[in-house]
C-alpha cells in the first residue's frame, strides 16, 4: 500500500514523466532539487569548517572543461579540494562527475586534488565505486528542524 501516486513513485525512481501531471510534478521537483542545492552551498560556504578545519572557499560553481565545481576549496595543508554537493541520496553519476572533475584539475594544474563529495546518503554501489577514487571523502549532511509556538494571541 502506497500513499503516493503511480505517477509520483515513478518520479522518485527518477523514470521519465509520461503524464501531464507527472511532467509538473517532475518540474517542480527538479526545481525544488535545484533549490535546495543552492541552499546547501550557500550553507557551506559560510561554514566550510564543518567540513573541515581551516578549510578556506577558493571560488564557487567554478566553471570547468566538462562541468561545474561547485566549491573550490584549499586544506590548512595547502592542498586544493574540489567540493560536490548532491540532495538526496549520491547516484552513480556523481562519482563520474567528482572522477571528471579531478581528472580535469590535475591534468591542467599539474598536481591532484583531493575531494569530497556531499550528500544525504550513499548506497553500498556508490560506497564501492568511492573507494577506487584516491583522495575522495564521502560526508553525509543531516537535516534538523525546529519548531516553535508562534504565540498566537
């Protein structure tokens, strides 16, 4: 028993939309997604030491061969660290995206740098695929809410 629609589980499985509904549905999602990625960038940049201590912002959503960095950073060490966010669960793309992304660095800047990739979750699949990329960090974020009475009077 499901409490979501035909149309709304298929989206989730990230199948194509073919109703006119799940075409909104998928828009809005997607802008949602969107949403929520720049909101956890803007997030990271202001506190980049959660991360990781004397973490400092080199550039965001640097413009690359291939893609978008969306955070440059550099370690108290010196070294430089390439920062990719996902919402929701990593999917097998983001480790061709952060495997493109440290290819593309160390072949134009002569030295390789280390990652990290963020994200919500990470399925065993993408936990396999991690560990054969040297230098790559998986973390995941967690979300909290807080709710207080608004004090009606």
């Amino acid at each position: 028993f499901s409490l979501m629609s035909e149309d709304t589980e298929k989206l989730l499985r990230g199948e194509e939309a073919d109703s006119p509904e799940q075409v909104d549905l998928q828009e809005s999602y997607i802008e949602s997604s969107i949403s929520l990625e720049r909101d956890l960038e803007r997030h990271l940049i202001q506190h980049l030491e959660q991360l990781e201590p004397g973490l400092q912002l080199l550039g965001q959503q640097v413009s690359i061969e291939g893609g978008r960095i969306d955070i440059l950073a550099q370690s108290a060490a010196g070294e430089k660290v390439v920062i990719e966010l996902k919402v929701g669960e990593a999917k097998d793309a983001a480790i061709g995206q952060i495997a493109r992304y440290i290819g593309w660095y160390q072949q134009t800047e002569g030295n390789r740098p280390r990652a990290i990739l963020v994200a919500a979750g990470f399925p065993e699949p993408i936990r396999y695929a991690a560990k054969a990329i040297a230098g790559l960090q998986l973390l995941e974020y967690k979300v909290f809410f807080a709710f207080e009475d608004a004090g009606l009077k």
